[in-house]
C-alpha cells in the first residue's frame, strides 16, 4: 500500500528528492495512512508532506511540524506510532534545524528515518 501511494501521489524520482528527503517522506505517508493516526495528527503530517513536496526547507517543516504536534505530545495524546516519529525529531531537533542541504542533510534525515 505505502508503494501505491507513494507512486501515486508522491514520486520521489520525479521531484528530484535526496535519499534522506525521501526517507522522511516515506515516513510521512506511512503516518498519514496508519490508521491509528489521529485525525489532528495527520492534518499536520499532510501540511508538512505538501510542503517538502514544494521544495520548503526541511529544518522549516521539521520545526513547523514539531510546534504543531507539542500540544499533543504533552498532553500524552499521541497514537503509538507518532510518538515514535515525534520523539525521534524532538531528540534530534537541534541537529535538524541546523539541517544542511545535499550529502549531510540527506545522510541525518535518511539515519533517522531510512
């Protein structure tokens, strides 16, 4: 299923995507097609899958993405799998927002996410 939509919605060859940026797109639709996503929580997964679609920074969606989901992080309101996702780019945020482009972004985001 994740082949299909990621084919048929999203084509990481056609878009010229890194191998890191197409991990962490990977991980996006996998959230948003997982049924125990949150409805709250996949609104913010498609907000942030559309903007790395449009070529937005990632250290920006990484962290619009964060501030997004931190009301639903602290009040422990997660499903299972987003608080995985979530705590790997908490844990990581510093990194991430000093994200480089090219050979160093692609390697961190494809560490975490690939």
């Amino acid at each position: 299923m994740k082949e299909e939509f990621s084919m048929g919605i999203f084509s990481p060859s056609a878009a010229n995507f890194n191998v890191g940026e197409t991990a962490l797109l990977e991980q996006l639709i996998n959230l948003i097609l997982n049924p125990e996503t949150t409805k709250d929580e996949r609104a913010a997964l498609t907000t942030a899958k559309k903007a790395l679609e449009q070529k937005t920074s990632v250290a920006k969606v990484v962290n619009d993405l964060l501030n997004e989901l931190m009301l639903a992080a602290v009040g422990l309101k997660m499903s299972p799998e987003m608080k995985s996702f979530y705590s790997k780019l908490y844990n990581n945020r510093s990194a991430l927002k000093a994200l480089e482009t090219g050979a160093a972004g692609s390697t961190l985001l494809f560490s975490l996410f690939g």
